[in-house]
C-alpha cells in the first residue's frame, strides 16, 4: 500500500502544475519589485525606503494553500480513474501536505534570514513582515521556528484540503456556514472571544514552542484524518 501511495504523491506533485505556475508569477513579480527599488536605491534616486513590506518567503504560502484546495478537487478522480484506492489517495496526499509544508517552511526561513535581511539592510529601514517574526517563532531560533512554521502550514493545508474535499456535498457547506458563524458570534461575545483567542494563542503564540507544534501537528491529523470518511462517500 505504502507504494502506491508514494506513486499518488508522485502523481500529484506532477499534477500541481498550475499551483506551481501562480506562485511562482506572484513571486517573481515581487522580486521584480525588489530589483527595481535596487536600481533606484543603487542610481541614486533614493537612499532608504520608510515603509515596511512582506517578506518574499511569506509568497512561497501560496504553495501549500493552493495544493490543498486544488488536490482533492482536481486530482481525486483522476486517482481513481487510474486504479488508485482510497486509502492511497487519502495517504498520498498526508505525504503531498507533509512534503510541502516542509520545504516551504524552510526555504522561507531560508530567505527571511538571507534575502530578507539583505534588503533590510539595504534599502528597508522599515523592516520585513514575515509570519515566523510576526508570531514571535524565529526568537526560539531558526531550527525550533522551521518546525512551528512546517506544523502551522500542515495544520492550515489539513483544513483546507478537508474542506475542499467536501465542497461537493451538503456537509460541506454546512461547514462553510457553522465557520463563519463561529467566527461572527465568537468575536462579539467576550467569553466566546476569549475562547477564540485561546484557541489561536495555542496554534500560533503559544509561549512554549513545543505546545505549539504539538497542538498543530495533533489538530493537523486531526482533521486530516476526516477525510477517510470523506473519500469513502465522495463519487468518482
């Protein structure tokens, strides 16, 4: 089984072609941008720019969000179709996520700690918003932030992939609603919110690095884990 599983990854990393081509055109507009403001800087038509930007690696999120969404939509099917199980499916795209949040979160902290502070020192004195220093991750070093930021993106990919599995369904809908329910009747009532801010504080600014990463990892399978139910109902 573990065999075919890895050859539905293999199928699927194949097949992510298009969520491969919108992040790397969003990417490579931005650093577009960057070697402009380089030019400028360099030609002396500015010495520093005030204001603050987006880190480049922070684009590379669109990887992992596209995949979760276009995976079960567009390649389910077509696994099936092909001889694929559904255990194999459901198995293969676990190793899809895995893969995925990985390497992105590593070539983002990669470049946050490269690129970013190249530019910063360059021409940025506003600083570089990028997720591991916003959520407070990168101050427990490059190595524990690698594996709070790989255990978020897999928990975030989780849900997508899960939500998107189930969008031919009324069931899914039905979850579409109850999350914006949650999120509109949580926020105005204190108690509520409280809870939601826990429940945030736990997955992102949870003071120990570990809790975090577990929380993610255990929501992460957690909710993955739905889509055995939801394989198993889902027409080919």
């Amino acid at each position: 089984m573990l065999n075919k599983s890895l050859v539905v990854a293999k199928t699927n990393f194949r097949n992510l072609k298009l969520a491969y081509i919108i992040t790397a055109i969003v990417l490579g507009c931005m650093l577009i941008q960057d070697a402009v403001f380089l030019i400028l800087h360099y030609s002396g038509v500015y010495s520093q720019w005030d204001g603050t930007s987006v880190s480049i690696g922070n684009y590379l999120f669109l990887l992992p969000i596209l995949a979760a969404v276009f995976i079960p939509l567009l390649n389910f099917r077509k696994m099936m179709n092909l001889g694929a199980k559904r255990t194999d499916f459901f198995v293969g795209c676990l190793v899809n996520h895995l893969v995925i949040a990985a390497v992105i979160s590593l070539a983002s902290i990669i470049m946050f700690l490269t690129y970013d502070t190249f530019m910063v020192s360059v021409i940025n004195t506003g600083g570089t918003l990028d997720v591991v220093h916003w959520f407070g991750w990168i101050e427990n070093g490059a190595v524990i932030a690698f594996f709070q930021q790989f255990a978020f993106l897999f928990l975030l990919a989780s849900v997508l992939h899960t939500l998107s599995a189930a969008q031919d369904k009324w069931y899914g809908w039905v979850a579409d609603v109850l999350i914006v329910a949650i999120i509109a009747v949580f926020i105005p009532i204190a108690p509520l919110r409280a809870a939601l801010v826990w429940f945030f504080n736990l997955i992102i600014f949870h003071p120990n690095a570990f809790a975090q990463i577990a929380a993610c990892l255990g929501l992460g399978l957690a909710v993955y884990t739905l889509n055995v139910l939801l394989f198993a109902r889902k027409a080919i």
